[in-house]
C-alpha cells in the first residue's frame, strides 16, 4: 500500500478531489491517503492557510496530489503554493499540453510541454512600497536555478522521445536577469547535442503559439512567462479544466491541476474534474502504477468519445455524472 498526501483545497478543490478519488479507488490502487487541508478554509481554526503539518506530511510521503488552494488576497499571507513548492523545493513545474479526444479546439496535435523555473523570478516576493505612489518588486534569476531547470528540460526531453527544447526569456530587455537565464540555458544545451535547441522572445512565442503551436515541442521559461505561456497553452487544448500539471524536486513530488480553484463555480458540481484526473495519472505513472493509469486514461477518453462532458467544454454533465461516466467505463476494463 502506498503513502501518498492528499492536499484539500477550497473552491471547486473538495468537489474534483472527491471525484478524483473515487476514481482511484474504482481503478483498485491501494492507496492509504494522507488527507491534508489548507487553503482559505483552514485560517480560521489554524491561523495559517499553509500549517506545517502539510508540508510535513509531504516530507514523509514524499508524493503528493494536490487540488486547487486560495490565498486570501491582502490579508498579509504568503501564496500557499510558492510556499509548498518553495519550502519542498519542487523547482520544476511540468505541464504537458496535448489534445484530448472528442474536445474541439482551434488545432489538431498540439504536443507541447512547458517546464517552468518554479521557485525564483518576480515570486520570489520581495516586494516594496517606495513611497505612496511607487511600488517595486524585485527579480530574482540565478545561475544554480537557472542551470538546474535547463538541466531538467533537457533530461525530460531525453527520456520522454522529444526532439527540441526552445528557451522562451524577454532577453533584449531584461538583459541581465533574462540574459542569465538564457546564457544558462545555452551552456546546458551544449551537453545536449541531440536535442535541438531554439531561442525565442516571449512576446514573439505567444503570437506564433496562437498562429501555430505545432511548431513547439518542450519549452523552457522562468517562472512568470511560464505561468502566463502554460494558461495560454491550456487554451490551446481546451482550456483549464482539463490542463494538467505537476511540481517535481529532487526528493519531493506535487501533482496539481493548472487551474485555480475558481471560485466562481464552486459548490455547484460543474467543474470539470479531467486536469486533476490528467494531473492525478501522471502521478500514478510517477509511482510505478502503469497499469492503472492506463486504464483510467482510456476510461477517461472513452467518456469523452461518448459526448460526456461538462459545461467548460460545451457539454451539460455535472462533475459528479461525468465521474461516474468513467467509472462504468473502468468498471468494463478491468
Ligand atoms: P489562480 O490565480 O489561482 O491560478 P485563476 O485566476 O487562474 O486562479 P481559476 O480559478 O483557474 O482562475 O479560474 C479561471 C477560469 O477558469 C474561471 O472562469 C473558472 O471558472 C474556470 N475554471 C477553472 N478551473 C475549472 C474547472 N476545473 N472546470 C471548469 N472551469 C474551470
């Protein structure tokens, strides 16, 4: 039996957990699940969005599946993710991009995977009011984070049969914290004689990400381009209830959906569960449980080949319907 945490968040987090779960368990993986809550939701009796106790249970399992978590805004708390990923050191976000089946988008075979820097950049937080009309934020690029993610890039690339890793920076104007990163990226490529390298502006990569994202493969950004390049490839597949993504270190893993916990749908069971279910698979696969997540894929993919689907991509299932939509499908499969 497996020790895996799970990390309940608030918004639609509790209703896609619970889908996810059920999931799970239908697809019959032993897991004994290290149930941990955080989020807005938890302040009030622990003072904390982010306690402790979740950071370590992380630290003992060393695996975690994690659903979407609010951060009050302006109540002088840290983001509990760049807190999770920051104090795990989980300093590569992965976030795979493909097209689902029977989802309608402008583009056929987008295949992109974007490997974000996940704990520098304009996160790091520091922050501060100049004078009344002035505020500053700092960013922050090294050497060692930089090297190390380009070092991630390229290894993903090498083992998942990639042919092109393009580095995506505003070099020509953030000349040194950009140009570090890109002269980072350019000494890991040199090691790399087998995969393609490719340099690119973030503004230029947004316009021919739109115009034709088959022409991208892995990219590799700092932390605030990755953010806003993942959302608009998310866009490319269908959006963000089906975009999946996970924060990986040297010792810890976090698998999470892209989106937030969007709170403007919470309660009414019609998120879509598929970018924590695509997020909750690849975290399987990172466990050794092949087959399962083979298996939940394809009732996954069947469901949608059916027409089930919910409101974000057209269709009129609730989460709930379209969970239990793939569980009959398992239920055939096994
Ligand atoms: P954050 O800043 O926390 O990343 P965000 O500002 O990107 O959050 P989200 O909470 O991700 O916002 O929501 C953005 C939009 O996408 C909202 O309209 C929301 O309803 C929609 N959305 C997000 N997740 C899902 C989902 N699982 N199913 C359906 N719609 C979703």
């Amino acid at each position: 039996m497996k020790n895996i945490t799970l990390i309940k968040g608030d918004g639609v987090g509790s209703e896609i957990t619970d889908a996810v779960i059920k999931i799970i368990n239908a697809a019959g993986v032993a897991i004994d699940w290290d149930i941990q809550t955080a989020g807005a939701d938890v302040i009030e009796q622990e003072g904390v969005p982010l306690p402790k106790r979740v950071i370590e249970s992380v630290k003992k399992n060393k695996i975690a599946l994690k659903s979407p978590v609010t951060t009050p805004i302006g109540k002088g708390f840290r983001s509990v993710n760049v807190q999770l990923r920051k104090e795990l050191d989980l300093y590569a976000n992965l976030r795979p991009c493909y097209n689902l089946p029977n989802v309608k988008t402008r583009y056929d075979k987008v295949d992109i995977v974007v490997v974000r820097e996940n704990t520098e950049d304009l996160y790091a937080g520091i922050e501060r009011q100049v004078d009344e009309d002035t505020a500053e934020s700092i960013k922050i690029i090294t050497r060692t984070a930089s090297e190390r993610i380009a070092k991630f890039a390229f290894d993903y690339a090498i083992n998942n049969n990639r042919k092109e890793v393009c580095v995506v920076t505003k070099a020509n104007i953030c000349k040194l914290s950009d140009g570090l990163f890109l002269e980072s990226a350019r000494k890991i490529a040199s090691f790399y004689p087998q995969i393609k390298f490719r340099e690119i502006l973030v503004d230029n990569c947004c316009m021919q990400l739109v115009q034709n994202p088959n022409r991208f493969d892995v990219l590799l950004l700092p932390n605030l381009y990755g953010d806003i390049v993942s959302d608009l490839c998310a866009g490319l597949i269908g959006g963000l209830g089906i975009a999946q993504g996970a924060n990986i270190g040297s010792d810890y893993a976090v698998f999470e959906p892209v989106h937030g916990s969007a709170p403007d749908i919470a309660g009414k069971d019609i998120a879509n569960p598929t970018a924590m279910l695509m997020s909750a698979i690849e975290m399987l696969n990172y466990t050794g449980e092949f087959e399962a997540a083979k298996k939940i894929k394809l009732a996954l993919f069947e469901t949608l080949n059916a027409d089930i689907k919910t409101a974000d991509l057209g269709g009129s299932a609730k989460c709930s319907e379209f969970t239990d939509a793939i569980i009959e499908r398992l239920a055939v499969l096994s």
